[in-house]
C-alpha cells in the first residue's frame, strides 16, 4: 500500500471518532501518523484506532 492509500484510509476510520471535523483536517492527522514509523508500520484503521486509545480513557 502506497501513502496516499494508507492516509485515506486511517483518515475514514479517523472520521469514525470526528464525523464534523473537515475531511483536510483529518487527512492531515492520518499524514502526521504515516510520518511516525511507529504508527506506519500498523495497518491505516489499527494505526488510527491506537492513537485514538491514548486520549480517549475506556469505559469498562
């Protein structure tokens, strides 16, 4: 998978989280992931899902 793909993708699963946030904002975070290898080595989704983890705090 190319960049442009692994951006677009972690950007839908983004909006998931931030469904009023602009599509050219979101797309900016998901490039700012696929610029950390930590986060590129991940699948888009599992990458977004993650990163997402370590703000929002699980309910159990």
């Amino acid at each position: 998978m190319n960049e442009s793909q692994w951006i677009a993708r972690c950007a839908l699963r983004l909006r998931e989280e931030w469904p009023r946030l602009a599509g050219a904002d979101l797309a900016e975070v998901a490039a700012e992931l696929w610029a950390q290898e930590r986060w590129r080595t991940l699948e888009p989704e599992e990458a977004a899902t993650a990163w997402l983890r370590q703000g929002i705090p699980t309910i159990v």
